[in-house]
C-alpha cells in the first residue's frame, strides 16, 4: 500500500516495467492467471514435469482451489464464500483436503 501509495480503490494493481509506476486499475483475471503460473513455475512446483505440463497446471483458478481446498472450516461456508449452488460443485474445488495434516518434518522429530 505505501509503495503504491495507494489511499483508495483498488489493492492488486499492475506494477510497470520501470518497477516505478503502479496502475490505477485492478488486476485483471489475466494479469492473476500469468503472475500464478510464473510464480509457481518460478518456484519450482511439480519440478517432476516438463516445464509445457507443468505450465498447464496452474491458473488464476488454482487460488480459488486452493482457498477451498485448505480452508479448515465446514463445507458450507467454503460454499457460500465461493458462491456455489451445490456442495457438490465445492467438492469438486477440493483437492486433496488432508494432504498436510501430518507434517512429516514435525513427525520424525526434525
């Protein structure tokens, strides 16, 4: 907010080139969906893959998903907050919910 200097409107906004000047604007859906697949090719997520597969994996979406997925908080609320008329369309944002309930790190004592 103080790089931006941003007092109202929107918080996600574009940064230009010159790393200087920020866009009075939102982000768009677009602008979301590449700064996602960048960042996680960037992080090196699914390093298992070729870089085209691996691309093709990650989204703007993948937030919503994710958000679903991790959110520990019953069903119904993750319906609501994401605006669906069935909970079956929520499981189906669900990925893997009880992928990180055990830390293996925590669990052999690291």
């Amino acid at each position: 907010i103080r790089f931006g200097r941003i007092a109202r409107g929107p918080l996600f906004r574009r940064i230009f080139k010159d790393n200087k000047t920020v866009d009075v604007e939102r982000l768009s859906d677009k602008h979301v969906a590449r700064l996602v697949k960048r960042t996680a090719l960037a992080a090196g997520v699914r390093s298992d893959l070729p870089e085209g597969e691996r691309a093709g994996l990650f989204s703007g979406h993948s937030l919503r998903a994710g958000l679903a997925s991790s959110a520990d908080i019953e069903e119904r609320y993750v319906q609501k907050q994401l605006g669906h008329a069935s909970a079956e369309m929520t499981r189906k944002y669900q990925r893997r919910r009880d992928r990180f309930r055990t830390n293996l790190t925590k669990a052999s004592g690291l």
